[in-house]
C-alpha cells in the first residue's frame, strides 16, 4: 500500500512540474494577450506577470485535488487497520 501511495505522489509532483515549469506559456485568452503583447512592446512587464498569475491560478486545483486524494488515502489505511483489529 505504501508503494501504491508513493506513486501517486510522485505522478501528482510529476503533473505538477511539468504545469509550472514550463517555460513559454500562452495562457491567455486572445484580448488579454493583445494587451499584454501592446504593454510588452512599450517598455512594460504586465504580460509576464499576467501569464504567472493565470498559471498560479492553474496550479490550485491539482493542489487541491492531490490534497484530497492523499487524505483519502492515509483515512482508509486507518479504516483498514482498525478493521483488521477488531477482526482479531
């Protein structure tokens, strides 16, 4: 069981690494990324910040997700012990 974890952890880091290390992302939709592109070309750094933000935004769910699903996890590992000590 504990390997079992071990890999969905590692394939949860894995996904979770490749969604943030990218390096050129266009995560905009065609109006924000006119705008960032006109405040890039004057002198301006609001397009890379803006990218950071929506890429940021992205990361929260599977956050949230490998979150729940590991305390899912360890909660029916606690489930299963219990059960196999009343059983004796």
């Amino acid at each position: 069981m504990k390997k079992k974890l071990q890999k969905i952890v590692i394939a949860f880091s894995l996904l979770f690494a490749l969604q943030t290390t990218t390096v050129e992302i266009q995560a905009q939709c065609p109006m924000c990324r006119m705008s960032a592109e006109s405040n890039l070309k004057s002198g301006g750094t609001a397009g890379k910040g803006l990218n950071a933000g929506i890429l940021f935004m992205l990361a929260a769910p599977y956050t949230i997700v490998a979150t729940m699903a590991f305390l899912y996890v360890k909660n029916k590992k606690r489930v299963e012990e219990a059960e196999l000590s009343d059983s004796y």
